[in-house]
C-alpha cells in the first residue's frame, strides 16, 4: 500500500497537470469559436460556386475544360486534410482510417498530405506520397492553400492520375466532427438531373473553355480552402472536448487519491495509536 507522503506527491503531480489541461482547454475554446465563424462565413461562396457549376456545365461542350473531362479511373490523389499537433481524440485517426478504406475501392493511389499527423500516419504505412504541406497555421488563408489545389490539379491535367478527392473532418458542431470523403476533380455537380432541368442554353462571353478555365480552378481552390478550414474548427472542438474529458478525468483522480491519503493518514494515526498503547500496557506490566 502506497504511503501517504507518496499519494500526496501524486495529487500534487495530477492537479498540476489538470491546470494544464485546463488552460488548454480555454485556449481551445477561443481558437474554436475564431475558426468556427471562418468556416461559416466561407460555406456559402463554396456553396455559391458550385450552384454556378451546376448551371454552367451541363450545357458546355465536353471538352470545354479539361477539369470536366472524365476518363478511365487507373489511379486517384487523395488530399489528405489532418491537423499538425496533437490532443484531438481520435479525429485524426478516423480521418485517416476513412480515406485509407475509401482508397481500397480504387485501383491504385497516390496521396498528398496536408498536416503533420496525416504525413506521419502515411509514412507509417508506406505509401506513395507525392508532397506534404504543413504549418499552415490557426489562421489559414487562400494563399496558403492555392499551392495544394496547384499540385492536385497539375496531377489531374498532366494525366498522372484520375480523380482527385478530398479527405477530411467535417465540423458540425463543437460536440460532432464527420470524417468526409469528397470528390473534386474531375468536377461534376452534384445531385444533378439533367431531366428535370429546364431547357436552357448559356451564351458564354467570350467562350465556354475562357468561362469555365477561370471559374473551374477557383472552384477547387475554395473547395480545398474551405476542408482546411473545417478540420481546423474540428480540431479545436476536439481538443476542447478532449481537454475537458481530461480535466474532468483529473479531477475524479484527484478526488480518489485524496480518499485513499485520507485512509492512509487515518490507517498511520491508528497504528501510533495501538503502538502507543501496547508500550503503554508493556510498561506497566514490567
């Protein structure tokens, strides 16, 4: 049985470490709140692009974009979104977990890693990674994140692979964060039916292929800035959650050891006591 000196030392030790669980935990909460109002306020100029995808593409000649054309998938990019440090629960892991699974479905992969987590994961289970880009940083803009969209789209029109995807957690809200699986490129609207549109035809000023070359690279620029954004507000959430669950573990902790030095002090006290009275008793016998 443990002394009371030693559990004593180890409540000093875990409330110690509770204040720094803590303090992340009120760090996490400003970053998240920051970060959560960033992934709001960009979702409708994604959403906005796409809306202007679905109007425009189905009425363009196939070959008006390159980025439109589809073709035999041999082998597919996944842009695998993690966060660069750590305390996030199992976010990264089933991030990874999910874009691992999906790329089984496909007859080869490449990978490119955004985020340290992701690169080291991919290192960990050798496979083929064509670049990694970390420290974006807590406040990521479109500048950090045209490099990515350049590299999966460069990938896409020298032929080197297929189809292109995003893998990345989605954030809901502060309590739930959904590992997503997007495809990007080539691009196609989403949810389209063709046979319930209304028959129109766009004039395009001064063409499909000029339109639809500058509308289309954005489109996928926003798409990839806009998953960073929602793995970073997940992030957070998750490390709030996973610091809170920490302080409130270290506090049950705390509360344990405190009943056990308790015991230990009580257990000391009434053994001095029975020592006492045994050389008590032994000397009045002498």
């Amino acid at each position: 049985m443990a002394t009371e000196r030693e559990i004593r030392r180890r409540v000093r030790s875990v409330r110690n470490i509770q204040q720094v669980t803590k303090a992340q935990q009120t760090i996490s909460a400003s970053k998240m709140r920051r970060a959560q109002e960033a992934v709001l306020a960009s979702r409708p100029f994604e959403q906005r692009l796409r809306e202007v995808l679905s109007e425009l593409a189905p009425y363009a000649e196939p070959d008006a974009s390159p980025l439109l054309q589809r073709r035999e998938v041999k082998r597919a990019l996944i842009v695998l979104v993690t966060s660069d440090r750590g305390f996030v629960g199992a976010m990264n892991t089933n991030t990874v977990r999910a874009a691992v699974r999906h790329s089984q479905t496909l007859p080869a992969t490449s990978w490119l890693a955004v985020g340290r987590k992701g690169a080291a994961q991919l290192r960990r289970f050798r496979l083929s990674t064509i670049a990694e880009f970390t420290a974006l940083g807590d406040k990521p803009t479109t500048a950090d994140t045209t490099p990515i969209g350049n590299v999966a789209i460069d990938e896409f029109l020298q032929g080197r692979v297929d189809e292109v995807y995003l893998a990345f957690t989605a954030f809901v809200n502060t309590l739930r964060q959904v590992p997503t699986i997007r495809r990007i490129l080539p691009l196609v609207p989403e949810d389209e039916d063709l046979d319930a549109r209304a028959p129109l035809q766009y004039i395009f000023e001064p063409d499909a292929a000029t339109v639809l070359g500058a509308i289309l690279p954005r489109l996928i620029e926003v798409a990839i800035y806009q998953a960073v954004l929602d793995n970073l507000a997940s992030e957070h959430s998750a490390r709030l959650i996973a610091m809170r669950n920490a302080t409130d573990a270290a506090s049950d902790l705390i509360s344990e050891l405190t009943l056990q030095a308790n015991k230990a002090r009580q257990w000391r006290i009434t053994k001095e006591m029975l020592e006492i009275a045994s050389g008590a008793e032994a000397m009045s016998k002498g």
